[in-house]
DNA sequence: CTATTTTATGACCATATGGTCCATAAATTG
DNA sequence: CAATTTATGGACCATATGGTCATAAAATAG
C-alpha cells in the first residue's frame, strides 16, 4: 500500500502525488468541516477516483486525520520559525500574536482554523483527532512556555509574571480570536487587545 | 402551525411541550454539533414522530435555530444577572470569568459550548445562523464594556486601560477557553491565567 | 513475449439521510 | 349528535452517503 515515490517499483505508477491530494483535501475540510464535507467533495477538489483515493488513503477518516496532521506539522513549524531561540524571545511572541491578528483580520478570517474547527466538531467523539488537538495545544502552549521563560531570564517580563499561566493565557487568547474572527474580522480590535497583553506583561 | 397555548384552540391539542422539545433537541445539538446529528437522533431525544416535528418546527433547520437561539438566550440572562448595574461592576465581570473557569474545568467541559461549535461548523456557511452568532458576541462584548466602563469611572481600572479593549480580550479569552477545554479541562491553569488577567487590569 | 504487480476508473451496492403524506385519533364547536 | 380542526405515527420517497469491486492499463521481472 504504502510505497517509495523515489524508488522504482512493480507495477502500474501512481499518477498522482499523495501529499498534493492531502494538501488540497486539507482545503476542503478546511473550509467545510469534516461531515459536511462528501467524498464527491474531495473527489473534485483531488483529482482522484473513488478507488485510487481509498486505495492511498483507507477512508475519509483516515484521509481527513492525515490533513489534519499537515495542518498541525505547518502550524507548528511557524510557530518554530517566531519562537527560534536564537531570536530574541519576547520578540517571537510579538511576532506569533502579530501573524494570529494578521490571519484573523480580513478577508480570509472567516475561513477560521481547522484544528480548532474539528476540536469543535469531532473533539470528544473521535479518539484520534482528540489525541491529535490535545498534542497540539499542548506542544504549543509548552513552546511558548519556554519562550517566556527566556522573555523573563532575560528581564523582559514585568515582575511576579510566570511565565506558564501567561502561555495558557496566550493561548486562550490566540484560539478565541479564531473564533470571534468567524463572524467579526475587525482588525483593530484585535490590534489593540494583543498590544494591552504586552504592553502589561512585558517590560 | 403557531398557536397560542395560553387560549382554547379548535381541534385536537398538542400533546408535547415545544419548549422542551427544543430544550432536549438543544442538548442533542450542543453534545453532537448540527451535521452529526441525525432526524431520529431529534426523533428519540424529543419523543416526538416525524409528522410532530414537522409541523411544529418545519425542519430540522428550523429545529436548529430554536435551539439556538434558546442557547444564545439563556446564556445573555446568565451573562446580565453576573453584570447588573446595580452590583459592583468589577465584581461581576470577575464573577462572569469565574463562571467560565468553572463551566470549562471538569466533567462537563467536554461538552464545550453551542455557540463556539456553531461558529465553527455553520459560521459561514449559514446566514441566519452567522447573523445570530454576530449578534451574540456583539451583545455580550457591549455588555463587557459597559461593566468595565462602570468599573473605570469608579477608578476601579488600572490606568490607561480602555474599557473596550479589554473587552475584546476577555471576548478572546472566555471563548478561547471553551476550545483549549475540549482536551484540556485542567482548573487551576484557566484559574491562574483569569487571576493574572484582573490582577493586571483591575485596581 | 508472458507473468506479475500495482494503479486507475467508474459502475455498483447497501444503507442512511432529510423530508412528505395520509389514514387515524382526539379534542372543540355548533 | 355531526362537523371541524389539529395532532400523531409511521409508511413511504427520492436521493445522497460512504464504501466495494471487477476490469483495464501501465510498469517491471524473467
């Protein structure tokens, strides 16, 4: 089933490249959720038969899991790119908070997120997609964790901060803004809400 | 198809109560999101035949928006009791953060909230159901700033925070914590980060 | 070349879906 | 009583659903 696109293998080639198909199926479920999305859906949007995609992928669930960990594998190597500890730390965190305003403000805003769509919609019904969210807020709460921690050993955060109850705050703060985005993108709101964040944690 | 209860009807009397029809179909909706949700899922919470709903509800559609609605009304009447102008502002707003502490720690967080799950799923895909989420959110954070307003001109506010502001944040913060609770309905950690929150901005 | 292996295609399937309809029951009115 | 109005339950419907399978096509191995 699972084969090596570089190797030369047995029989007929595939045809198509199995990441383009999760990265276009991700769009769909993206801006559709997982049950309201069909297979004629991804058909369209992949270019596949119905056999060819259950042959590479199972199932739609299991296509669907495979686009949502894409989604998190990019989310979180942004999230690396600000939060690079050879960067200075503080900094990271403007520039994490400044691209959350960025991608909730606008047009695009009321696409939302699909991780925190689907930890929505299928959060406590699905083993798997939970086990994935729960890995993920946690990867990024502990990352951003740590790049308080710098913040405040370098004395960029104002006194008595901790910098593990300001992560959690952070990240209430950045999945709210996905939420109240879907139906408000108001920019400015948003600009004005993240820099009295700063502005009183740090220093 | 609507008819008063209060007053004598002609024929045969309906014999289920609609606002616990949509009460159970609420919690239905709420557990299980819209498109998981299936007629005789409706059908089984609410004891009612096809033909009833129908003629009471006109559909599943119109089943939904009631639960909504129901949803969005019952969490304003908690929201202006917390907020009462005649109690100290500040104190409610303080009990209305602790109030989410509370709803999104434990057992019954997994549960996670209607509106955030509608917004996710329906948000914009639905008109009548975005329209009700705006105005939701829009109520409640004029209700937020109106609280802090209150609080401001009692110098109850740490210096140069404007009330509208901050009530975009807490928007951010008390929805953010109904996504970050689907996996994780840790207590103390949303306790902390509410605390540092009005210990911030509070005075 | 033939045999083998893998993929592609789309017809096909069983079932679940939301929604309609109607015969019957039950209550009210005159 | 008869007539009227509404509610009920469930049979029924068209369609959409996720999923399977037989066959054809393309590549390699010998």
């Amino acid at each position: 089933m699972i084969r090596q696109t570089s190797q030369r293998m047995r029989g007929r080639p595939r045809e198509f490249d199995p990441d383009e198909a999760i990265e276009s199926a991700m769009g769909v479920f993206w801006s559709t959720g997982y049950h309201a999305t069909s297979l004629p859906d991804l058909l369209a949007a992949t270019n596949l038969s119905r056999g060819s995609l259950y042959a590479a992928f199972g199932d739609k669930h299991g296509l669907f899991l495979r686009a949502l960990d894409r989604y998190i594998a990019d989310s979180l190597t942004r999230l690396d790119a600000e939060l690079d500890p050879r960067k200075d730390a503080l900094e990271g965190v403007r520039a994490c908070l400044a691209r959350y305003v960025e991608r909730t403000s606008g047009a695009g805003a009321k696409r939302g997120c699909l991780v925190v769509a689907t930890a929505m919609e299928l959060g406590s019904h699905d083993a798997e997609v939970e086990q994935r969210i729960r890995r993920f807020f946690r990867t990024m709460e502990t990352r951003l964790t740590a790049a308080l921690g710098r913040a405040k050993s370098e004395g960029r955060l104002a006194d008595g901060i901790e910098p593990a109850t300001v992560a959690r705050l952070l990240m209430c703060v950045l999945e709210g803004m996905r939420v109240v985005s879907k139906t408000n993108s108001d920019r400015s709101a948003s600009e004005a809400a993240v820099r009295i964040l700063l502005d009183r944690f740090g220093k």
